[in-house]
C-alpha cells in the first residue's frame, strides 16, 4: 500500500521550472531514495509534499489525504529532517524537542516520554542537558532527527541529513536510519551520496531537471545499466582535448571530468584500457589512478543524464 503518491507534480519559480512534471509512490514500510545532483529538484520536491511549498500542477496524498484539500490532517503524518538543523542554540537538546513537541501537539503526559524516547534512538540520552551551541556538527544532526520523529510520524522525510558531517556521525545517522524500520516508520531520504542510498534504500528514483527519469529496486535499476561499466583515470595532467580524443575512441559511450578524473562509460572497460592510456599520453597527460568499476547507480546516473551525481 503506498503511504504517498505524487502525481504529475510541476512548480515554477519565474521562469525557472524547478519540479517538472515528477511522478512516484512511496509504499508504507520502505527506505525510498530520491537520488540526484543538487538542483535536480529534490528539496523542492520534498517541500512541495510537506505542504510548505504550493504545486502549480499535479496532486499530492498522503495516505489517502490531499495535501491541497486536507492539508492538516496529511501534515500531521509527516515528519521532517531539513538540510540546515532547525534548532535554538541557546537550549538545552531536551529543551528543543519539548519545544517541537509541543508545536506538533503532544499533551504533557505524552512529552516527556517521547522526548527520552527519541534522545535514546539517535544516541545522545548522555547530552539532554547539554546546551546546542556546545555540540559538533553531526550531534546537532542528529538531534535534528530526534526533532522530526517527536511525534512519532508515519511518515519520515530526511533531507540530505549527512551533508558535511565527520565519518563517525554519518555512520551512525545511517544506522539510526535503518534502524527505523522497527518502528514502522516510511522515509524518503533524498542524497546525492550514491552509497548512501544504495545502503539504505528498498526502491529509488532518480531524478534530473525536475523529473523523476527511472525508478524500482536496486537490482532493477542496475539491470538497466548492466551493459555498462565506469573507467575511472586520474591524471595529473589534464586538458579538453584529452576528453573529447577520447570520446572518438570506439566502444566509449561517454566521458566526464570531475575533480581531475576522468570517468568513462563503455560497454568493455577492459579493452578501452589501452586505447584512453595511448591517447591520454599522446596528448602530453599523465596518469596516476585507473579504476574499473562495477555497475552501480552512478554509472546509470551517468548513462540516463549525462552528468555525475556530484556536478
């Protein structure tokens, strides 16, 4: 059963059209990833479902409410975790969630349970008195996380949450993350960290230029990229004329830079080897890093779009 269902979503700002037409359905229960470069149109998209944008077209439920029509009875099943933590850093972490569970309507009997209830799910039972200003970057993350599930919401939206956090606070967001599950909670986690979302998700959808262009599980849309690989090289050395001699080469699909690589997608990475080393040398480049990889959702990001994740 979907818990939401997006249908032929459109919003414009000016002349811009940030979401264009976007499509899908999130089933009650799963990790459902949107996957895409930034401006693709996924925090639209996500604050277009919350209600706190108005679509120009297209229809959005929420468990059965029209978010257009229904507004307050679909908003309060959904919880969210924004990119920026939306916290007072004068208060206490204990503090902040009363406060957001106070605005999401929890009584004071209810309060105080839900508050050490979600300080124990995201790990800082031991930092409840503690004052925000005092905490790191991933800490006020994940009390983040503890502010959209103070209400206990069925369903969970989850913004891009591990954006310029240390290793071990990412870490434990992503088990925080999986772990959801038990608790009957549906999350869109939105990303543009392909390993993120291919560790966490049931289903994705990829979305570019404000539509979603394919979704499914995993292995269904890996099988729509399996023909292909990704050679990444990493020189030294780099110029234009290095890409586009190699995008002649036969069997290549398509070449990219990004942050002195060279990635190339091609059907047979093996046998492009040789050709990309001897032209790569013969325009004066020097290579310091090959790596062949497997299919995986980048290399379909690359072959649908035309662009990598992280442009």
């Amino acid at each position: 059963m979907a818990i939401l269902e997006v249908k032929d979503l459109k919003k414009a700002f000016g002349s811009r059209q940030a979401v264009n037409g976007a499509s899908f359905s999130v089933r009650e229960g799963e990790i459902f990833g949107l996957l895409g470069p930034n401006g693709a149109g996924k925090s639209t998209t996500l604050s277009l479902v919350c209600g706190l944008l108005k679509a120009n077209a297209g229809k959005i439920l929420i468990d059965g409410w029209d978010i257009a029509k229904d507004g307050v009875k679909a908003k309060n099943l959904i919880g969210i975790v924004p990119q920026e933590p939306a916290l007072y850093p004068m208060l206490s972490a204990k503090a902040n969630l009363r406060f957001w569970g106070t605005i999401n309507g929890l009584n004071s009997d209810e309060l105080e349970k839900a508050v050490n209830d979600v300080l124990k799910v995201v790990g800082l039972e031991d930092r409840a008195e503690g004052k925000i200003s005092k905490f790191s970057g991933g800490m006020k993350r994940r009390l983040n996380i503890a502010a959209g599930l103070i209400h206990n919401p069925r369903l969970l939206i989850m913004d891009e949450p591990t954006v310029g956090i240390d290793p071990q606070s990412r870490n434990h967001i992503l088990e925080t993350v999986k772990n959801l599950r038990n608790r009957d909670i549906t999350v869109i986690y939105t990303s543009h960290y392909v390993e993120e979302v291919e560790y966490l998700c049931d289903r994705v959808a990829i979305m570019d230029n404000g539509q979603i262009i394919s979704e499914g599980t995993l292995s269904e849309l890996l099988e729509q990229g399996s023909e292909y690989q990704e050679l990444t090289i990493k020189l030294n050395s780099f110029s234009e004329n290095i890409q586009s001699s190699i995008q002649t080469l036969p069997g290549v699909e398509k070449t990219f830079s990004l942050d002195e690589k060279l990635k190339i997608i091609t059907s047979n990475a093996e046998k492009i080897l040789p050709m990309a080393f001897e032209t790569i040398v013969g325009n004066g480049g020097i290579v310091s890093e090959i790596k062949i990889h497997k299919p995986n959702l980048e290399s379909l990001f690359l072959k649908l779009t035309g662009k990598a994740l992280r442009n």
